[in-house]
C-alpha cells in the first residue's frame, strides 16, 4: 500500500519537522525539541498554547489512538 505524504497547512508547513505553540489559531512559538519549547514558552509567560509536533511532509501519515 502507498503511502500518502502528510498534507500540511500553510502556517505549519514553514515548521515542519518542529515542536509548534499554537494560541488563538496562530504559531507562538517552535522548537527543536518539546523541552526547549516549553522552557520559551514559560519564559514567555505563555501557558494556554497548544503543543503539536509539525511532521516533515515525507513522514507517512500515523493515526492511532491511545
């Protein structure tokens, strides 16, 4: 089976392969690791950001829960 390449919006497509802050639909903040981002973000005093990995657009696309 062929795997689809992951389809980016606009916005995260600048980040990809990036840990993303994402508040009020916009990117905050991103980062190499979440570690790093979290540390900016509280440095920011930001602590209602949404934190999403943005995958490389090669990345096959992984769904799954739990």
């Amino acid at each position: 089976m062929a795997k689809e390449p992951v389809r980016l919006g606009p916005e995260l497509r600048k980040y990809q392969g990036l840990w993303v802050a994402i508040r009020d639909g916009k990117v905050v903040e991103a980062r190499q690791t979440p570690y790093e981002l979290v540390m900016v973000l509280m440095e920011r005093g930001i602590d209602d950001a949404s934190i999403v990995r943005s995958p490389r657009s090669e990345e096959p696309l992984r769904i799954g829960l739990g």
